[in-house]
C-alpha cells in the first residue's frame, strides 16, 4: 500500500489560534518510519526529517506524521523534510500530508523549472537554480564550465520541505550553520528559506568569479603574439557555459525582490530585511554576468579582427614572393622561345649578362616589398 493510502487525509477541523490540526492515523495505526530508506515509503529519496523548536534541534525519532502532530500540538517550531529527486509515488504521501498544490508538486518533481515564487494559500513555493564550477586543467571547445541543478522549497507556518536536483547543492553543511545559530532558526521557516536563497547566491558569486578566471586566460591568450592561432572554439564554449550561468541567475531576481518587499504571511517582516541583502548579492552577480557577455563578445571580435589580419599578411606575403619569382619566369620565358635572331644570343656574356639582370631585378623587388612590411 502506498503511503497516501496508509496516512489518513490531512483535514481541517477548525482553527485554534489560527493554526490546522492534523488528523491522526488511521485505524492500521501505520507510521511514516523515514530512520532507515529501506523502511521508508520514500525509498531513498529522504535526505532527513528534523523537527527544530524554539531553534533547537529536537531529538528523537523520524516519523514524519507524529513529528507534524507535535509541532502543531504545541503550535510552536516546525518540521524540516529534505528529499532528493523524488518519485511521484515518493512524494504523494508529503503532498496529501502538507496538502501542497498539485501544480507546485508537479513542479517540484518534474523539475527543469525556471527560478520562480508561487503562493498557493499559506503555502509559499519558491525555485532556485543551482550552479556549482567544474574543475577543468585546461579550457578547450568542449569543457564544461558550469553545472546547473535545482532546489524546490515548500514554505509553510510550521514546514519547510527542500526537493534538490542535481548532484551538487547539499544543503547539510547550511543545515549545520542554522543550527548552530539557534536565534536565527527560531525566527522560523522563513529564515530556512533565506539561508537557502543566500547559499545559492552566494555560488553564483563563486562561480562567477571562476568564470573571470577562464575569461582572463582566454583573453590572455587571444591578445598574445600568436593570438590569430587561438581556438575560436574555446570562446564559443564559455559563451554557451555563460548563457547557461545567466539563464540560472537572471530570472531569480524578480523572485528575490517579491520576497524582499512585498509582504506575504509566512515571511516575517524581520527575515525580509535579510532577504534585500540577497538581492543586492544577487544584482552585483548578474551585473558580472552581463559585463563577461559583453567582454566576450570583444574577445571574439578581437581575435576574428586578428585571424583577418594574419589572412591579409599572408596574402601580401604570397603576392610578394610570386612578384620575386614572375621576374626570372619572364626573362627565361623569353629567352626560352625557339628565335634565331635573339638579343645577344650569340654573345659570350650573354648568358651571365642575363643572370645578373635577373639577380638584380629580384633584389630590388624584395628591398621595396621588405621596406612596405609585405615581407
């Protein structure tokens, strides 16, 4: 039996204080046991499930549904459900449970969404791309510069839910620093949401300050004495790695500013101030981003520039070199023709005659053609 037939409907039966109430088991008295992936309906998706009160990390077991029955009970803290790329049958049972909306769950397992923020009641669905720099020793026309992932989060009074795609993200090393700020977590989920939100901008900067590196050797490169032979392959590359990086940071400003001004229920006016410092991170990112598009674009018309140079010098070079060799090709041509009555064809110095007018004609020509720059 799936989850969602083993967890009884989460429904309303009244506001107290606000706040729902959560329906308890049903009569099988079947538990969400989430301590061990082989046990847990969610296979092995679950990354953790940690209830934290007044900022603290509370001890003790993993069950989902009673760690929902507590929080609520007591009406203080909330849960914390980390997954990683979950199935729709993995999921099913935490959306009929949160009672999130299908559209958002939908989005949330499908993922390949575009940094966004949607509010569905008092649930709050935000998107954020991830980005991580991939080691490279040398850039060439097929490095990967940059890897892209995703973080879905449901933000709710007492719940936050993270669903990360991708192989980079984790998000246990920023689960240690909330936790071993206890004052900031107890200001509630909203403060998980902003952590998130700073971590990934946080990358973005990382990131693009590993780009400028490859930018610079690329740059380097391109103006060098033999800048003509660069790969113009290797511009191209890190314009499409750029794109990628832009596609992933430019669309989550609009989503940043919404959570920084515009007043929403479970973000408290205190975590927004917070999250006007994210969207200063986030503008200086895509204002570095811009500004590497736009010194590409120079770097590849610089070095076009200069491939239309070297083509030019080497024509010149070759227009030389066929002038040197026109001169004895004419005056042998000439003399090669089957005449009896030929200048000095019958004189003795004739020959030697015509081997230094040839010498002296060929050496003229390459002193004019040296002195222009054509050699």
């Amino acid at each position: 039996m799936s989850m969602a037939g083993n967890l009884r409907k989460v429904t309303s039966l009244g506001k107290v204080g606000g706040l729902r109430k959560v329906a308890r088991l049903t009569r099988r008295h079947t538990r969400v046991d989430l301590s061990h992936p082989a046990r847990s309906p969610l296979g092995s998706a679950v990354v953790n499930c940690v209830t934290y009160q007044d900022g603290v990390r509370v001890p003790g077991g993993r069950d989902l549904v009673e760690a929902v029955e507590r929080v609520r009970k007591s009406r203080d803290g909330f849960v914390w459900l980390g997954l990683h790329e979950p199935t729709d049958r993995e999921f099913a049972g935490v959306a009929e449970l949160f009672d999130l909306h299908p559209l958002a769950v939908e989005d949330a397992v499908e993922a390949h969404q575009r940094p966004k923020l949607e509010r569905y009641g008092d649930t709050l669905f935000a998107v954020f791309k991830t980005v991580c720099y991939v080691e490279h020793k040398e850039l060439t026309a097929t490095s990967e510069v940059v890897n892209t992932g995703e973080i879905m989060i449901f933000i709710g009074p007492d719940f936050v839910i993270t669903v990360r795609h991708g192989r980079h993200g984790s998000l246990g090393p920023l689960r240690e620093e909330l936790e071993a700020n206890p004052q900031q977590l107890a200001k509630g989920p909203a403060a998980v949401l902003h952590a998130i939100a700073d971590h990934v901008v946080d990358d973005y900067l990382s990131v693009t300050d590993a780009v400028q590196e490859d930018i610079d050797q690329v740059e380097t490169d391109v103006f060098a004495e033999n800048g003509a032979r660069t790969d113009p392959g290797r511009i191209y590359q890190l314009k499409r790695e750029l794109l990628e990086l832009k596609r992933a940071v430019a669309p989550l400003g609009r989503p940043i500013q919404e959570l920084a001004t515009r007043p929403i229920r479970v973000i408290d006016p205190e975590i927004q101030a917070y999250f006007r410092d994210v969207s200063d991170h986030l503008l200086r990112a895509t204002e570095q981003i811009a500004a590497f598009d736009e010194l590409l674009n120079s770097i590849l018309q610089a070095h076009l520039a200069q491939v239309s140079v070297a083509q030019n010098e080497d024509m010149r070079k070759i227009t030389a070199w066929a002038a040197l060799i026109a001169v004895p090709t004419m005056v042998t041509g000439v003399y090669g023709m089957n005449f009896t009555f030929m200048p000095e064809l019958h004189w003795r110095f004739g020959y030697p005659l015509v081997l230094v007018a040839i010498a002296v004609g060929c050496r003229v020509l390459y002193r004019g053609f040296k002195r222009n720059g054509w050699l």
